[in-house]
C-alpha cells in the first residue's frame, strides 16, 4: 500500500475503483453487503463479529470485503 493509499485510508476519502481489491473482491457499504448476501443487520454485524467476514471501520461506517464472483458463500452465511 503505498503512502498515497494510506493518507487517503486515513481521510475516508476511497474512490470508487479502490474500493475494488486485488483479487476481485469488493469493499462494499454495511447496506449494500446486506443485499448482496440477502442477510439482516443483525446478522451482518454477528458474521464481522465471529471474524466470517473481512471488514474495515472509517469513520462511523463499516466496509465489507465480498467476493466479486460469488457472493452467497453458503459456508459463510453459516
């Protein structure tokens, strides 16, 4: 990750196509990875909790790593 990334890691200032990840997976927002994995709040907040799924906090938000290819793992909604 360079400085740059960093500083904008710092900012919340992300855009759009960083919010893609390397190995096509995508930082979604709690209510879009809600829809994509068809799962209430309660349930998304208990899977980051149980460490299912990759998440990063800026500011008040939550974002979830979800892979781009598949995004209702049946083992994850477990």
């Amino acid at each position: 990750m360079t400085s740059e990334s960093k500083l904008k890691l710092a900012t919340n200032t992300l855009t759009e196509s960083e919010l893609v990840a390397e190995n096509d997976s995508v930082w979604l927002s709690s209510k879009k990875a809600k829809k994509e994995l068809k799962v209430s709040d309660c349930h998304l907040m208990h899977l980051r909790l149980a460490g299912k799924l990759q998440f990063r906090k800026e500011g008040n938000r939550f974002y979830y790593l979800i892979p781009a290819v598949n995004t209702t793992d049946e083992n994850l909604l477990r």
